[in-house]
C-alpha cells in the first residue's frame, strides 16, 4: 500500500518542469498569450451579443467578408473590403512600432500621435509647395515626414536622456503642441480653410492603380510597400544589428549596458528618434494615401494611442505588432458591415478593450500560477515525506 502511494506522488522535478511548461506557455514571448486573449476577447464580445438579443453570426460574417471579401450572404466577392482592411491597418501598424521600438529600450512612447501628426503636416506642406515631379515628389514628402516624426521624437529622447526628463509626461505634451501647431500651420496656408487646404497635385500622391484595381477601388495605396519596408526595418535592426543589441542591453538593464560599453544616451535618443519616425511615416501614408487634399485636425485621430495597444498585444516584436495592427485594422473596418448586420459597432471598441486589458494581466496570471505550482509542489513534498517518514514542511 505504501509502495503504491509512494509511485502516486510525482518527483519534484517533474513538477518543475510541468510548471516550467504551464508558465512558458500563459508568459512566454512566442504570442501564445496574445492568441489566448484575442480568442477571449470574442468570446466575451459573443456573449455580450447574445445578451443584447442580436445573432453573433453577424460579427463573424463581417469579419469573413472584410479579410476575405466573401459576402456570406450573398455568396458573392469583392476585394475591395480587404484592401479597406489594409487601408485601416498601416497606420496602426506604423504607430505600434513607435510605441514596441521605445519599449525595447525601455522607454514608454506615448508620444507616437504627436510624432504621427507633425508626420502628417510636414508631408501635407511638401505635397503642397514640392516639386510636381513624378515619384520624386511624393518620395520627398514621406521624407519630410519621416525626418519631422524622428525630430519629434528625438527630442523627448534627448530630455529624457540628458536631463532625466519623463518621457511619459514630455510625450503627453508635445501630443498637445504638435496638434495646435499642425491647426495653426495648416489653417495659414494659402487656399486653406477650416477644415482643408487646396488638393494635392497628382505627383504628391501614393495612389497605386495596380493596388486600387486588384481591390475593386479600394484606396490601397503605396503605403503598403512603405509598411512592409518598415516591418523588415523593424525586424533587422532590433533583432540582427549592434545597435539593436545597443538599444535592448539599455531596455533590459541600463547599468549593465554602460558597464559594458553602451552609450545609453545616445541609445535612448537614437531609439525615440526611431520611434517617432515610424509615426511619421504613418502621418504620410494616411495624409498621401487616403485624402486627396491636406486636413486641418479638429480632433486626433488617435492613431497613436491605438499603436499603444497594438504594440502591448504584439509583444512589442516586428512580426507580432504587424499581426495585431491587422486585427485591429480588421475590427475598424468591419464596424459599418457590422451595423448593417444590426450588430452594435461599439463591440468592436469593447473587443480591443478587453484584449488590452487580458494582456494587461499577463504579470497577474503569471504570478498565480506560479504560487499555484508552488502550493502544489508544496504539498506533493509533504505526501513524499509523510511516505518516506521524513518530517513535513
């Protein structure tokens, strides 16, 4: 009897190791925790459906037709709600890598909507007075945007790094001071009124008619090219370069890094100029690629604050965050055919929610189930020594 009871009880070791297992998979880096919360997410966002007493088949079928195109209740196709998908997601894309590029060096960027909109001006200013040259005209205003993101964001970097400056609360700022300066320049523009300037010449544009006719007329635009040279940019440089290394030696341990050799003002800086350079290259492919005429802001358009999100659910990774931008896009663009199915648009808000919140408690969960395997293995030690006659814990 005692033999049995003894085989019954598992080694210590074999409890580690489930736990080891249990934990890599609810805290590891390789997105099983973001797959997990997003799955959650829409089942959450089912049942609330379900309570509102509306048939959640309409979400689904709206989410089928706008990364597929299929009208499952038409039996027909058209492209041109995929290429909307896309439309919707490179600016929350480009505005995730602001925020996961920061956050591996251990900044938090809440500064990517500033960035994206003075991004977005200088974009609008150079499409306006540039030379109508074709390509190179509208390849000097991504420039121009680029290079005023990574000057918006540099410079937060530089207070940050030089005089210890929040980059919480200078980033909160310089949101505010982009926007009103972006109203002020605009509305001063010639031809400009309260809500646009005078439309961009042909030359300024990103429109592609290869992308437009594939999609069936979508306003799928050359950004998708820029995007997709940003998610490589992304990826090589943070995970295959030194100064990526740089930049995640300063993320992880700030001290270690200067110990070893690391300028970590200098990788501070680097990094928010980075980052806000992405979130201008996400002003130009919304201000080039969507609208045919420069916009003066009434409000944000809170790219950037979705970026925050994108970033979170994307482990802050190149591939990761250009998935969750696709999710997110997905969710923006199926809210009209949602509402056309009688489902309230807001679950779509409510779904991005509760997926930011789920990954929130990712440290949460990971400390329960840690105590957890340690009560466990607690008590299975105590069964061992009670067997074997040694004294319990």
């Amino acid at each position: 009897m005692a033999e049995q009871q003894k085989d019954s009880v598992k080694p210590a070791g074999e409890i580690s190791s489930f736990k080891d297992r249990i934990l890599e998979v609810f805290t590891g880096s390789d997105g099983l925790v973001s797959v997990a919360v997003v799955i959650l997410g829409f089942l959450v966002a089912t049942l609330l459906i379900f309570a509102v007493g509306r048939n959640p088949a309409g979400m689904y079928s709206a989410i089928v037709q706008v990364v597929s195109g299929w009208d499952l209740r038409r039996g027909t196709q058209n492209m041109y709600y995929v290429g909307e998908w896309f439309v919707s997601s490179l600016p929350l894309i480009l505005c995730g890598f602001s925020m996961g590029f920061a956050a591996r060096t251990g900044l938090f960027n809440i500064g990517a909507e500033g960035q994206y909109i003075v991004g977005l001006t200088a974009a609008q200013i150079v499409a306006i007075y540039g030379p109508p040259i074709p390509v190179i005209h509208w390849v000097l205003a991504v420039a121009a945007a680029v290079l005023a993101g990574a000057i918006w964001g540099g410079i937060v970097g530089f207070l940050k790094a030089r005089f210890s400056v929040s980059e919480v609360v200078a980033t909160i700022m310089m949101n505010y001071i982009a926007f009103y300066a972006s109203r002020y320049i605009t509305i001063g523009l010639p031809g400009s009124n309260t809500y646009k300037t005078v439309n961009f010449p042909p030359t300024a544009r990103l429109s592609s008619p290869f992308l437009e006719s594939i999609t069936n007329g979508s306003r799928l635009n050359y950004g998708l090219w820029l995007t997709l040279a940003a998610i490589f940019f992304y990826w090589i440089v943070m995970g295959k370069t030194r100064l990526g290394y740089s930049l995640r030696a300063t993320g992880l341990n700030k001290e270690a890094a200067r110990y070893g050799g690391i300028s970590v003002n200098t990788s501070i800086t680097t990094a928010m100029a980075i980052a806000g350079a992405f979130a201008g290259l996400a002003g130009a492919v919304v201000s080039l690629g969507v609208f045919s005429s420069g916009r003066v802001l009434s409000v944000q358009d809170g790219y950037g604050f979705d970026g925050i999100a994108v970033a979170l659910v994307g482990n802050s990774t190149a591939w990761g965050t250009a998935l969750s931008g696709l999710l997110f896009g997905m969710l923006k663009s199926a809210q009209p055919l949602m509402q056309s199915r009688q489902i309230p648009k807001e679950i779509t808000s409510i779904i991005m929610g509760l997926v930011v919140v789920f990954i929130s408690l990712r440290s949460g969960v990971k400390i329960l189930i840690e105590w957890q395997m340690k009560e466990k293995a607690r008590k299975a030690q105590n069964e061992s020594n009670q067997v074997t006659g040694r004294p319990a814990e």
